[in-house]
C-alpha cells in the first residue's frame, strides 16, 4: 500500500488559480498561510492583507497565484475531495467484496483521520479538516456558482461522490438515489464533526468509538437494501 500511494500527485483544476502554487516556495507558503489564516479567524474574516502580513509578502504577490480570497478556498477544498479520491483507492485496493467495499469507502470519508502522504506536505491536514468542516460548503454556496461550476471548478467533489455511487450500483442496481445519497452523507459528516467540536448536545458521542462513521456506515447498509 505504502508503495501505490508513494508518489501521490494531487492534481487541481488549473483556472482555480494563476499560477500553480506548487512551482514556487512562494507558492506553497500562500496556500499553508491562507489555511493558516482561515483556521485562526474564519473564511469570513480572511482577506489577502491579513495573509501577506502573515507570511511576510505583498498582496501584489498573492493575486499573482489566485484571482481572489473565494479561489484559495477553492484550491483548499479541491485539494481535500482529490485526497479523499486516494484515501478511498488505499481503503478499498484488492478487495472483492462489494459491501464490504462500500463500507470501506464509506469508512474513508466519515473518520477523521488524514494519513496518506501526499505531495503537499507543507500542507497542515488537521487544519485543513477543521477548516473543511467549517467553511467548505463555502466554496459552493455563492451566488455565481453556476459560473463556477460551468468550468468544472467542482469536478473533484463530483468525481468523488460518482465513485462511490458506482460501489452502490454493484450491490443494488435499482436503487434511483445514490448520489443524492453520497452528497448527503459528506455534507452531514462535516455538520456532525462540526457538532462534535462546538455543539455536542445536537450530536451523539461516545469516548469508546467514532459515532459518526458508524452512523453513516449503517444509514448506507440499510438505505440501499433491495426490497
């Protein structure tokens, strides 16, 4: 396994930014100090000025890498969906099983745990996850998300929830609602980590196990049972 995932290039669309930040050190410290930024005061306070203090730049330099503060997010939140892509390739390599394949993808984008090496390793991956379950509906949620969407800024969230809808044709064929089903659980993972940290009581937690996967784990199994 270590070996398939040895040389993990993650790869982002190319009009999410101007220049690719993973040519430059530069580059790869806008990235890591806007994830910096947004981590400590949140996506709504983050501005250029507030990350070019941070790392010591200009924000001339920053808007030579990205158009503008709602396109980093798009970088952040891309990277994150191609990740979880390669996360669900290393969970589910050489097994032949469709439910326990499917568990095992499901698995992979509930818990909380970001282990595989990737080729960004400046990139913070805990900040990165709290910052996903705070602000990555974000990056859709804006009025000119049709626009954004028409040059594919959204295909690894798209790829990502197409995968996995594949693994549940395998087992239920008939079942009409797999992506539908797929998107809800991501977004619902993300609200009940979310809960988890500032909201407890909206939440079921258990010191013995990870309730969230579980959950999510058992609302797949039972959902797409053929009747």
């Amino acid at each position: 396994m270590h070996t398939l995932f040895s040389k993990i290039k993650i790869e982002i669309p190319e009009h999410i930014y101007l220049k690719n930040p993973e040519t430059s050190e530069l580059g790869k410290k806008i990235v890591q100090g806007g994830l910096d930024v947004i981590y400590e005061l949140g996506f709504d306070q983050f501005n250029f000025r507030k990350l070019a203090l941070k790392i010591n730049t200009t924000e001339a330099s920053i808007y030579r890498y990205f158009e503008n503060k709602h396109k980093l997010l798009l970088y952040l939140t891309s990277w994150y969906w191609r990740w979880l892509d390669y996360k669900i390739a290393l969970y589910t390599v050489n097994i032949e099983d469709p439910h326990l394949k499917l568990e095992k993808a499901i698995l992979a984008i509930t818990e909380k745990e970001m282990l595989i090496p990737g080729e960004n390793e400046e990139l913070d991956k805990s900040k990165l996850y709290n910052v996903i379950i705070s602000e990555a509906s974000k990056a859709y949620q804006t009025k000119d998300v049709d626009e954004i969407n028409k040059v594919g800024s959204f295909s690894g969230y798209k790829q990502l929830v197409s995968q996995i809808a594949k693994l549940i044709h395998e087992i239920n064929p008939e079942f009409k609602y797999s992506r539908m089903l797929i998107s809800t659980i991501i977004e619902g993972v993300n609200n009940q980590r979310f809960f988890e940290l500032h909201l407890p009581r909206l939440t079921d937690t258990y010191s013995d196990e990870d309730t969230v996967s579980k959950f999510y784990i058992e609302l797949v199994t039972n959902t797409i049972k053929k009747s």
